[in-house]
C-alpha cells in the first residue's frame, strides 16, 4: 500500500507526512523513506513515524497454478475466472492477478492485494522475464533463436524486444522449447512464433521474474507464498522504493 495511504489510516496529517519525510523521520526497515507513494507492506517492512511503529497492512500474496478455461479477470459474464478457484472467503478480498495469462494458457500467476506491486512489476523499467514452455505445430531451428535475439518484428510493424528462445525437440510438425521474455504484449508470445510461421498449440508459465512455479501445485491449486518468496517481494519493495 501507499506509505501516504498508511499513514493516513492513522489520521496522521498529510502536512505532517511532508514534514516528517523531509526530516527522514519516516523509516522503512531502517532507511528513509523515498516518498509518500513508495510502496511498503508492514507485514514485511518495519514501518517507524517518528520513532512510532505503524503497524499498517500486511498483504496477502498467492501463487496459483492456472489450468486452461479460466480467463485471468477478477469478474466475466460468461466464463470461470481465476477467483473462482479461490475459495468464497477469499473470492471477497481486493485480490487480484499480476499481469495476464490468456484463457488457454497455464501455469504461474501471482495474486495478491497490494495494488501498485501488480503496476510496478509490470512495468517495463523493471524488466521482469517471463519463462514459458511453448509447443509449437513446426519446426525450429537455430535460424529462429537467433531471429528471437535480434527482435521479433510483428506483421504491423511492432517489433519486441529480445528473448532468449532454448530449443529441446524439433520436428516438421511439432516441437518443443522455452522462450523467456521481458515484455507483456497482448498475446505476445503467441504472436512471436506465429511470426516464425508456427502455431503455438501449448503455452504454460514457468517462471515471472524470480518467481518459480511450484512443482508440487496442481492445476487450479494455489498456496501462500512461502517465506523466501516473500522476501524477494520485501527485497523488490526496498529497492523499487
Ligand atoms: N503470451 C501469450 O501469447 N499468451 C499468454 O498467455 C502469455 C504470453
């Protein structure tokens, strides 16, 4: 949450927030606090107001493994989401999924209820990667590792940013690999390999950012981050801040 909304839950003054930041009374895990937009979550940071404890909010975070036929919204008229896999008492928090997979795609999507981790994340100043393990319906070759490298360029002129594609099986018409990108284009890596001309018949999530997809999640489960998850979270909070 917003160190400038924290605070105002304890009816502290935004007059006494300006004031107090530019003293550096206002410590996040010891340090000064940047600004009264920084991002902090007390269940992960020690939050000091001249030399007051705020206690705060602590936020919730899950990994969940998505199964195909769910669309990645918190609401649809017609089709599952990835709240109905929640259950009902966490289906009423103000959760929600960092960055989007595509209905037929699976794999790792973080939820959680701190708003602006979603928004910075998916910034491209961070530059996130994305790993997926893609099955396509043709061949690859080393030729299209190297056109991955340079850039993809979409039929409209759009061009992409490199990814680093690794190649395990080939054959004329399905193959297997892991394509690792830094941006979040609408259906982006459908499109990259459409632009190779193959199909991508099968698309899952592997890794976003230093997150890691646990093996031990089944489609359609999801479980808390655990503690060394969080602290990459505490860590990006800290130096994004
Ligand atoms: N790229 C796609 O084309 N689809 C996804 O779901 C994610 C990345």
């Amino acid at each position: 949450m917003r160190l400038d909304n924290l605070l105002a839950q304890e009816k502290i003054s935004r007059k006494s927030m300006k004031q107090a930041l530019l003293k550096k009374e206002i410590l996040v895990d010891g340090l000064p606090a940047c600004s009264l937009a920084q991002n902090i979550d007390t269940g992960l940071q020690e939050l000091l107001f001249q030399d007051r404890i705020i206690q705060g909010y602590e936020h919730t975070y899950f990994m969940l493994h998505k199964p195909a036929g769910v669309v990645t919204a918190n609401k649809d008229k017609k089709l599952p989401t990835v709240m109905d896999l929640l259950p009902q008492h966490l289906q009423s928090e103000q959760l929600y999924a960092i960055g989007r997979l595509d209905r037929d795609t699976t794999g790792l999507l973080l939820l959680t209820d701190n708003g602006p981790l979603g928004f910075q994340l998916l910034h491209p100043q961070y530059h996130v990667d994305k790993t997926y393990q893609v099955e396509v319906n043709g061949a690859l070759t080393p030729n299209h590792i190297q056109k991955f490298k340079d850039g993809i360029v979409f039929l409209d002129g759009t061009t992409c940013k490199p990814a680093q594609l690794e190649i395990l099986s080939s054959s004329p018409t399905f193959s297997q690999a892991t394509i690792t990108i830094s941006e979040g284009k609408f259906h982006q890596v459908k499109k990259m390999f459409l632009s190779i001309g193959v199909k991508v018949t099968s698309l899952k999530r592997t890794h976003f950012g230093p997150w890691c997809l646990d093996d031990n999640l089944q489609e359609g489960d999801y479980r808390h981050l655990n503690s060394k998850e969080l602290t990459i979270i505490r860590d990006f909070l800290r130096k994004s801040g």
